[in-house]
C-alpha cells in the first residue's frame, strides 16, 4: 500500500511545482514557439525550415527512452531536474546567431538555430520522462485512494502555464515590436535561459515520485506490446497521436498563416499569441470546475470539435473579400482562430492527460509515460514536418498562398471529422455523454454548482463546510449527488443535515444515492435518519420500503413519524397495518399525527375505525384529535370545504355550528331534509348531547356506504365523546353524495 503525502506536505509540494512552471513556462515562451519561428522568418528561412523548426519541438518525445534507462540508476527528480538544465545551456550557441548573419553566413545562422533548438528539446526530452510521475505524484497526493480533486490540479497545472505564457507573451511583444533587429531576439532568447535556470532551482525541491515507477526494468518493445495489446489502451493512443499529428500541422502554421496572408508584423504575432495564451486560460478555468464530475472522454471530444471548428475559417472564409480588408476585421478573425485554436487543441491535451491517468495504473505510468509522450511525439512531428512540406509543394504547383492555406486546412479539417467520429468508440470510464456534457457547459447552475463542490473540496472547517451545502441546497444542481453523498460520512452532525437537505433538493436522485440515503435510516437513529426517510418518500424509492418498515420498531419517534408518511409517499400499502398498530400503541403526539396522515394519504377507508379508535383514548391532545378529525375528512374526500368550517368551529364552537347551518341551507337538498338535519345538529350540540338523531340521518340515506356505517356506529359509542367528531358528522349528512367509498 502506497504512503500518501500529507496534507500540509502535499501542499508544500503542490505550491513549489507551481513555482516552477510558473518560471518554466515564462521562460518557454522566450526560448521555443513562434519566438523561434519569427527568428527564422527573420533572416529568410521557408517554410521547409519553419516545419523542420517546428518538428523538432516533438523530438522530445523520442527522447524518453534514454530518460527511463538514466531513471534506472538515479532518482527520477535528478534526471527531471539535471535535464532541465542542460537543456537551456544547449541554447546558448543561438545567442551568437545574429553575429553571423550580420557577417552574412545566414545559412550557418539558421544552422545554429536548428542545432541549438534539437538540442534544447533532445535533453527536455530525456528530462520529461519524470514530467508524468511528477504530476501523478502530486495530483493524486502518492495514496491508493483517489483524490476528489485529481483532473482539477492537472487542469490547473495547465491554467498556471497559460498565466505564465501570457505574460511573457506581453514582454515579448513589447520588446519585438513590429520589426525586431536579429539582436532583440537574441537578447529575448537569453532572458528565457536566465529565467528557466531560475525555475529549475524549485524543480529540484519536489518530492520523489517513488511510487510512480515500476521495480522491474522492462524493454520499450515490451512495454510497447503489452500495452497495445490490450485495447483500449490501443484505442487512446491512436487517438490521441492522430489528433496530435493535426494539431502539429494546423497550430505550428497559424503565425505563418498570419504573416504571409495578411502580412501582420513581429508585435502583431505576439499578441496573436496572447490571445491563444487566453483561450487556454479560460478552457483551463472551465475544465477545472468539471473534469472530475464529467469525466474526461465527453470533454476529449468537445475539445477536438472546438479545435476542429478554429480551422474551418480559414478553409471556407477568403481572405480577399471586402470584409477581410479592414485591419480591424483581420485581428479580429485571427484573435478569434487563434483563441478557439489554443482552447481547443490544449482543451483536448488537457483532457487527454486526465484521461490517461484514468486509465493507466500508477505503477505502470512511468513505462507507459514514454509511449504516450512518443505517441505525442510522432504524431505533432509528421504533422508539422509534413505541414510544411506540404505547404511547399502548393507553392511549386503554382497555388496561392491564400489558396494554398485555404486547401491545406480544409483537408486537416476532413480527416479532424473522421477522427473526432471515430472518438465515440473510446472507453467510457464512468463519464457523461457528450450531450449532457454540452448541456452542463451551457448551465450557469450547473458551473455555478460545480464551483461550489470545488470550494467544498478545499474547505478548512466544518462551518465552512454547511455554510457552502447550504448554497448548494439552493442550486437544484441533478448533478452534486455523488458529492454531497460523502459528506453524509462526516463527523459532524450539522455537515450531515446539511448535506441532506441539499439532497433534498434534488429532484430525481440516482441508485448509488437511495442506497447511501436506506444506509442512513438504518444506521443513524436519533440523528439524521428521519430526514433520509422523508427524502426517500419523496423520491417514491420501492427499494426504500423494507428499511422504512423496519424502522417503524425504532424508539426514534421523529423517524417512526416520517417513515410512516414516507411509506405513504411511495404507496406501500403492506405497511398500512403496521402502521395502524404503531398510532394505536403510541403515546407520542407526534408519531399519531404523523401515522394519520399517512393513513389519509394511503386514503383507505378499511384505517378509519383505527383512527376512531384514537379518538377515544385518554388525555389525548386536542391538536392530535383535531388532527385524526381532518385525517377521516381527507379519506372521505370532503376535506377542503370541510377544512375552513372546522377551523372556524376549532376557534369558536357557536360561530363554527353557525356557519354550519349557513351553509347547510346553501345546498340544494330539500326542505324536509334540511329541516331534520337541523334539529339532529341541535341536539347534537345541546348541553345535553343526543347522538342518536344523526346517527339515524347518517344510516337514512339511499347511499348506505361503508364508511356511514362506521361513523353513525362510532357517534352512538358513549367513549367516543369528542365535539370536533360530532362537527364532521353532521357534515358528512349533508354531503353523502360526495363521499368516496373504496
């Protein structure tokens, strides 16, 4: 079993890694990426070079084999960080780069520039090898119990890098300007050594990913072939290195895009970058509030569909018309490519690595580290190399450059189709469909709840804990169950009523949370096992009526209460005899006006002589007479009208006979009836009461029911001595048509 990190240790760890990427990606932007294509671009290089360039930025990852070999003889945070370093002292020969062009060696120039560049990715890649462990390590804390919070630290490890990137994007283009000498950017390249050699000190601070690496020492071909053997490794890898090789070719080209067909300068590039930096910003805010809740194969897909939707614009819009001549709708469409281009393509990287660490186990991800990386890799350097060659052969065939861009990202566009169709196929792993996925990425309740759960999750006390359950309640959010659940584990008792009553909320709740809501009635008496007892009622759970019986014997006498009416709820009428015995053996107020309640909503007739029968017990409540009173109303179906006479009579009995007798004579039932039913009702009512004249109205009638059997048996039952039952029977004669009969 795997010794977890602490909490505090953990966040230590968490806080210096970022550190790092924040110096990391800072530098990154100074020393690879457009600063290195517009360099090139600079001193005359085509577009072979540009892809050459751009291809050696996926060297990297054939560099990983000779990492995992290192790893075997040293600690992989040495080789992560020691890499780290060489690979910025492999860029210093660019630095002199302007000295021979000025002397007009440009090919040697641009020599220098290529060696210094493979060099830089050569030991990055060697380096990465402990880039996955790392990662895994810190987004999973090093325990075997997964962290709530695993996808969201691998997303905000990207947001953390977009900042970064933003920022030095800002600087560089400041410093570029609109046409920079050669020198500028070599000083820009010296600043983004300095700065990635500042940031390496923290990498070496990290904690030792031990439990991320494997004891034995296999082969690359056979990790290779065991891991492709099995297919849905298969499937991702394939996947994710076809979408790789056409973000290679479309992403690499859009600074050459840009440059060539609207001839935008140096600065104008820089903040084209920008712009991307910002739609991995706010693909990385989003994704974090709901990778772990949606999973990561629906947010693969819709990543890929916005990648593939940035490129269409440059395929169907022509860069002639009148509305592309205006400076302002140029940035304008470049902004927009740039920004959808960045949030979809890093959207579907993000997603894609939380997806692997789904479905790899930890003690293989430092060998399956290099095929995945390789897959990245191979895929991004054939696009960007064959990208450019491409571009070069429209050229030689006499197309537009505008032509030529246009034709080259439509075809990336169709084979971007076929793939993204193809992604269907890919292993679920517990995430929503891509439909309810877009439905939630278009609810501001919905994000609005995630966010909650992400607050919840980073919650110091338990008062910040209800304080944030409590909002959830309001929310309605369908989706927070599985969450909300765990919270029904915590110590404290206001964190799990809390946590109940966002429950509660929720209109239609899962399996998996009726089975955690019957385990709380069992096992939380005197707690909060009533409140899961009236949830299940009002979810009508079937699976919930055995636990709900059962409880019925508990001396709980807030869950006998809403166990009854809960079992009402869902209309379990096997429990009706249960509890008719339960309101005639109780003495709790509550329990019997709860169990007449439910028996109203089970609306049984055969319950009436039970709820008779407690109207004749000693020193009851009023409120509980009142309560059975309105209960046998509501079975006989007269309760409504019923309900506002007998509130006048419960307050002031001669008003309440009054008003009665007002109402017996708006009623269409003769004069001879009214006239008896007025002198039962007064001598009903006298100082002497005289049941029987009612009684024998009640039994008069053409419509002997049931139900007038019980009552005119129960008015001359000399036990049974209560006003408020003699009020309801000289209603029900004068409502005997209406009364239901089951």
């Amino acid at each position: 079993m795997a010794v977890p990190l602490s909490a505090q240790r953990l966040a230590r760890a968490r806080q210096v890694f970022d550190i790092f990427n924040l110096f990391n990606s800072f530098s990154f932007v100074f020393v690879s990426g457009s600063i290195i294509t517009l360099f090139a671009l600079r001193m005359g290089a085509s577009n072979s070079v540009i892809g050459l360039l751009n291809a050696l930025v996926y060297i990297t990852f054939f560099m990983l084999p000779l990492g995992k070999r290192m790893v075997r003889r040293t600690s992989i945070i040495k080789v992560f960080g020691w890499g780290w370093v060489i690979r910025y002292i492999t860029l210093v020969p660019i630095l002199f780069a302007p000295l021979f062009a000025s002397q007009g060696q440009t090919g040697l120039a641009i020599l220098v520039l290529i060696l210094g560049t493979a060099g830089f990715h050569v030991s990055r890649g060697v380096a990465m090898i402990g880039n996955n462990p790392v990662l895994g390590l810190l987004s999973s804390g090093g325990g075997d119990k997964p962290r709530s919070d695993q996808g969201r630290y691998l997303v905000n490890v990207s947001v953390v890098n977009s900042v970064a990137a933003i920022l030095a994007n800002i600087v560089l283009a400041f410093l570029l300007g609109e046409q920079a000498p050669l020198w500028t950017y070599a000083i820009a390249i010296g600043i983004g050594i300095v700065t990635g050699l500042v940031g390496c000190i923290f990498l070496f601070k990290v904690p030792e990913p031990e439990a991320f690496s494997s004891n034995d020492a296999p082969s690359l071909w056979n990790v290779t072939k065991q891991a492709l053997l099995k297919p849905d490794f298969r499937a991702f890898i394939f996947t994710f290195m076809l979408l790789s090789f056409l973000s290679g070719m479309g992403r690499s080209f859009l600074p050459v895009y840009a440059k060539e067909v609207f001839n935008q300068g140096d600065d104008a590039i820089m903040v084209y970058s920008i712009v991307a930096g910002l739609g991995s910003i706010a693909m990385g805010l989003i994704t974090r509030l709901v990778v772990d809740r949606l999973g990561s194969k629906p947010l693969f897909i819709i990543y890929s569909a916005i990648g593939l939707i940035s490129f269409l614009p440059i395929a169907v819009i022509p860069s002639s018309g009148a509305m592309m001549t205006a400076p302002a709708m140029i940035g304008l469409f470049l902004s927009v490519v740039h920004f959808l281009s960045s949030f979809g393509f890093a959207g579907e990287e993000n997603a894609a690595q939380v997806y692997y660490f789904g479905l790899v186990p930890k003690e293989k991800m430092l060998d399956l580290a290099v095929i995945y990386n390789l897959a990245y890799g191979i895929g991004g350097s054939l696009g960007s190399f064959l990208g450019g060659g491409i571009l070069e052969v429209f050229g030689n065939l006499g197309i537009s450059t505008q032509g030529a861009f246009r034709l080259y990202y439509a075809a990336i566009s169709v084979i971007l189709v076929a793939v993204i169709y193809s992604m269907r196929n890919l292993p679920h792993m517990g995430a929503k469909s891509v439909t309810q996925s877009l439905s939630i990425l278009f609810s501001p309740r919905e994000l609005r709840a995630f966010d909650l759960l992400t607050r919840l999750d980073q919650s110091a006390s338990a008062h910040e804990e209800v304080r944030l359950l409590q909002e959830l309640g309001k929310s309605e959010s369908t989706l927070t169950q599985k969450e909300l659940v765990e919270y029904l584990h915590s110590p404290r008792f206001e964190v799990r009523s809390e946590a109940l009553l966002a429950l509660e909320s929720i209109p239609e709740l899962d399996g998996e949370t009726i089975g955690a809501l019957i385990h709380e009635v069992k096992t939380n008496v005197y707690s909060t096992a009533y409140v899961a007892a009236r949830i299940l009622g009002k979810q009508h759970s079937q699976l919930a009526v055995p636990a709900l019986i059962d409880s019925l014997n508990e001396p709980d006498y807030m869950l006998q209460s809403t166990a009854m009416v809960a079992l009402a709820r869902i209309g379990a009428r096997e429990a009706i005899p249960k509890i008719e015995e339960v309101i005639r053996s109780t003495e709790n107020p509550r329990v019997r006006i709860s169990g007449s309640y439910a028996l109203e909503l089970f609306g049984s007739i055969e319950s009436i002589p039970t709820l008779i029968s407690c109207l004749k017990a000693e020193d009851r409540p009023a409120n509980v007479s009142d309560e059975l009173v309105l209960t046998i109303s509501g079975i006989l179906g007269i309760d409504k009208e019923f309900y506002l006479l007998y509130s006048e009579f419960i307050d002031d009995n001669r008003s309440g006979i009054a008003q009665l007798i007002a109402h017996a004579h708006d009623l269409p039932l003769g004069k001879e009836r009214i006239e008896a039913w007025t002198a039962a009702v007064h001598a009903l009512f006298a100082a002497v009461p005289d049941t029987t004249p009612l009684a024998r109205l009640l039994l008069s009638s053409s419509r002997i029911t049931s139900s007038l059997l019980i009552l005119s048996d129960a008015l001359l039952d000399p036990k049974l001595d209560y006003p408020g039952f003699n009020y309801l029977c000289a209603y029900v004669a004068l409502h005997i048509e209406n009364l239901k009969d089951y």
